[in-house]
C-alpha cells in the first residue's frame, strides 16, 4: 500500500468509529470511501455492525458494497439517515468542501442533507484556506443546455471545462455531464456563487457542500485529526 493510500485507510478507520450497530449509514464515493467499505466488511465478518444498512451515493459505492455483502437500501426505504461518511476534494478551515471529482456530487449532496451527521475522510493535501485553490468546482448541467452553460460560468469568473473520458463526455449516474470550473484565485464567494448558480436553468448542482460536515478526518505523515464544526467557530 503506498503512503497515499495508508494515509486515507487511517482516516477511514479513524471515521469508523463514528458507526454504531443498527445505523442506517451513508456510504459516500471515492478513493478513501473504498477504504472504508472494507473496514466495514472486516467488522461484519468479524460479527459486528450486523444491523448497519447502507445507503450508496452512486452506482460505482453500490457495487462495492454487494460484492463486500454489505445490506443496502435506497432513500425511498430509509429516509433518514443516521451518518454518512465520505471523502473530499478540498476542506477549507469552515469545514466547507468541495466535492464531485468522482461524478457523483448530486446523488452525494441529497444522501447528505438526509444525514445527521455527515463525516468526511480525507488526507491532508486535501485542506486548504481558500476553495476552489486546489481543485475545480465540478458544476453538474442538463445535457439539453449544456451548450449554453460555459458563457454564463465565465462571468461568474470560472474557467469551464467540460469532463471528458477516452474521448466522451463523462455522463453521471443520473445522466447529466459536468463541467470543472477553475476559478484563478480560488472562490472568493462560495455562498454567494453556489446561489447564482442555483438559480441557472440547467445547472442541477454543484460541488459546494457549505456548512454540512459535521467533522473532518484528517490524516497525515504525523497521524490522524479530527476537526468538528465546533472547532470551526
């Protein structure tokens, strides 16, 4: 395992001890959550978290899970979710993130608002002061607008690019493409820009997650932290 990849299943086990038996647990997607589904499966195999439930965040969390057999279910069969934990793009000192790398920001944010609590794993190159610093916003569109889409986020300051695999556009579990928006000096404004493009005909979401975690691992070279919104006040 190479120090990277140490360093997110720290986090990963450090953010398990968040889970008590009987939750119904949001299972977030990436890298670091990957990490997390096999502590869960250990801990389930090892006779533990027998009641846990999880509800996955996209197409790509579910397959994991089924194949670590890890009970799911959908939001339909369990709307309230006790805790989700997932991993970010980028943690300001606010606990504010940017999330979405992983094209799967929209179906994150809705498992996330249904959370009481929303636990977020990530190593340290991850934190910055400022968001938007290091990674782009991914701002999710309606393939039907998606021509107009790129005029409109320039003026808002970002410099849009549409995400393309092998050649294709990148198209999301719930069918819509996304465009990465780098903003030359980070985001100066993140609620004020999540509200203007909240208001934009076909533009579903973005990956502004601004005051929803409810604590951030974080782990590095010297060990593992735990920042919570407290902290942040």
């Amino acid at each position: 395992m190479s120090d990277t990849e140490a360093l997110k299943r720290a986090a990963a086990e450090r953010a398990a001890e968040w889970i008590r038996d009987g939750m119904t647990l949001g299972l977030g997607t990436g890298s670091t959550v990957r990490h997390l589904l096999d502590v869960i499966a250990g801990r389930r195999a090892g006779g533990e978290w027998r009641g846990v439930v999880g509800v996955p965040t996209s197409e790509d969390t579910a397959e994991r899970s089924r194949r670590l057999g890890i009970p799911l279910a959908t939001l339909a069969e369990r709307p309230r979710v006790d805790l989700t934990i997932d991993g970010a793009d980028e943690v300001d000192p606010e606990l504010n993130l940017i999330k979405g790398l992983g094209a799967a920001l929209l179906r994150e944010k809705i498992v996330a608002a249904a959370s009481r609590q929303l636990v977020i794993v990530a190593d340290a190159s991850k934190v910055v002061d400022r968001l938007g610093t290091k990674a782009p916003l991914p701002v999710e569109v309606d393939p039907f607008g998606e021509a107009i889409q790129p005029e409109f986020l320039r003026g808002l300051g970002a410099e849009p690019v549409l995400r393309v695999r092998d050649g294709v556009p990148v198209v999301t579990d719930g069918g819509n493409r996304i465009f990465d928006c780098r903003f030359a000096d980070g985001i100066a404004d993140p609620r004020g820009l999540e509200a203007r493009l909240a208001l934009r005909p076909g533009i579903i979401d973005c990956g502004l997650f601004l005051g929803m975690a409810t604590a951030v691992v974080i782990a590095d070279a010297g060990g593992v932290q735990v920042r919570t919104r407290e902290d942040a006040r």
